[in-house]
C-alpha cells in the first residue's frame, strides 16, 4: 500500500509538482472542437491538471487556452468578450490574445506602453479529430501533436464525446 508521501506525490497534477510536470511534456485533450463551434462565439471553463483555464475560438479559428484570472484584478475571464482577434475582460476592459499578450488597456493613456508588460499564462493548443489538444510545458520540449488513425478520418465518420470520471 502507499504512503501518503508517496500518495501524494503520485496524485498532484499542479504546476510545479513532480507529476504536473510530467505530464505537461504531452499533449493532452483540452475540450472538443464543438465546444467553441464558431470564431467569436462565448468562451467556455476549462479545468486542467489543476489550473482553472478559459477557451474561446478566435476570429481567425484558432483556439485560445489562457488562465481564467484576469492578471489585472482577478475577474473571470469567463464573462469576457470573445471579439476582435482576443478576449476581453468585462470589469475593466484589458483585451489579451491567443499567447496570453494584454493587447488593449482602455483605462490608461493612449501613450501607455504597460500593456506591454502584462502577459497572462496561456497554453498552446492544436485540433486534430474534433478535439482541442493542449500542451502545458515549456515550449522548447514540445513534441509533435501524435495523430492517431481516428483523428484522420473524416469528420463523418467519428464520433467524439467527453465525460468526467473521478480517479487518482
Ligand atoms: S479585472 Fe480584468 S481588466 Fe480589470
């Protein structure tokens, strides 16, 4: 039987942790494709190895994967605005794109360069057989997204679902 070291060493997922670390050197399915069906459309919750994320299909298709805090004062990303090519915050309107970068700060001077300053933790993301695959490690260990023959048929001829299921 484990240990409860050895319990929760084995079980902790978070970053930082010796198995959230492990695991975030793979590309793993983040949600399906279905669920940000069209660019601009509302952005959903994503929860993964222990971090609470948000996604949104973006103007131009691809998919957003980024913290659900807001770096400014916390808000919900949740609740942003799909809009433009990035995800803008309701509370005070900090506008972020796909890698995380704050594009827009509407609250400080039009001569401001501290948007600059402020990136949020975003994932990398691609889609392959109606799903949306994230890779959470550093970038320069990341792999080539593995394409099983199910993710090469036609769209058609698939069927693709998620459920929950509580383990360890
Ligand atoms: S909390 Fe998001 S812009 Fe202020």
């Amino acid at each position: 039987m484990l240990t409860a070291h050895d319990n929760e060493f084995l079980c902790r997922v978070g970053p930082g942790t010796a198995m959230g670390n492990l695991l975030r050197r793979f590309w793993m399915p983040a949600l399906i494709s279905t669920e940000v069906p069209e660019p601009d459309c509302p952005p959903v919750r994503v929860r993964l190895l222990g971090e609470d994320l948000v996604a949104w299909r973006n103007t131009d298709g691809s998919v957003g994967l980024m913290q659900n805090a807001c770096p400014h004062r916390g808000a919900s990303l949740f609740f942003g605005r799909n809009e433009e090519n990035g995800l803008r915050c309701v509370y005070h309107g900090w506008k972020f794109d796909t890698e995380g970068q704050c594009v827009d700060m509407p609250n400080e001077p039009a001569e401001s360069n501290f948007k600059h300053k402020i990136k949020a933790a975003a994932y990398l993301t691609e889609e392959a057989g109606g799903v949306v695959w994230a890779y959470m490690g550093p970038v320069e260990t990341k792999p080539v997204l593995p394409r099983p023959e199910w993710t090469l048929v036609p769209d058609e001829q698939r069927v693709v679902s998620r459920y929950w299921q509580e383990n360890n």
